[in-house]
C-alpha cells in the first residue's frame, strides 16, 4: 500500500516520528507538492484545479492501494477529499500539537509536534 503525500511538507520535512508512523502502514510515500490556491480563486477554478489534481494522484495508483495525506487550504481541500473519497481512497489528515509562542515584536512562533494520522470522514 502506498501514500501519497499531498501538502505543503514533503516527506523529508516530516518528524521521524512522523515518518515511522507512517511507514507502519504504508510500504512507499510520494510527495505530491500542495498547489498554490490564490484567494481571488473561485469555485469553478477550485474545481479544475482539482481535477488537474485528481487525475494525477490516479494516475499513481488505485484506491484500493492508496491512500491519500491531504492537508492544506481549505475549500481546495475539501473539494479534493469530496472527489477522493467518491472515487474510493482514503484520506488522512495529520494531527499536531501546536505550540505557540508570542515574542517580543509581537510575531509568533509555532512548532507543531506530529501526533497522528486520521482519517477524513
């Protein structure tokens, strides 16, 4: 079984913790880099852009031996885990602590600590 990594974090960004998590279930991981959704983006470009995408991850394997990592903006996300799950994948998400520091000059600084995976239902 196979996971396509769909998001902004390719693989070798990942915790190890992260990784070991996933290679408990999965025998390979590809990355397929998240796109860029421009917020002036309506709906009907939300969908080409997802089909664009759909037939891609299609391409790398059928449902029965993949499953999809999707994480990202998120009426993209929702239109790509509508059309995956209708077409018989499995989506996941990963879930974090998120840790979150206020400095100084009044930025952030946020590490998010992997947990787990879970799927989308």
């Amino acid at each position: 079984m196979k996971l396509i990594n769909f998001s902004n974090h390719p693989m070798k960004m990942w915790s190890s913790e992260q990784i070991k998590t996933a290679l408990k279930s999965y025998d390979e991981i590809i990355d397929i880099p998240f796109p860029n959704i421009d917020p002036k983006f309506d709906e009907t470009d939300i969908i080409n852009i997802a089909e664009h995408y759909i037939n891609k991850i299609c391409s790398l394997g059928k449902p029965e031996e993949t499953a999809v990592h999707i994480m990202g903006e998120m009426c993209f996300t929702y239109c790509m885990i509508t059309k995956l799950k209708n077409a018989g994948y499995i989506c996941l998400a990963s879930t974090t602590y998120r840790i979150c520091t206020d400095l100084e000059d009044g930025s952030k600084n946020v590490i998010f600590e992997f947990v787990r995976f879970r799927n989308y239902i």
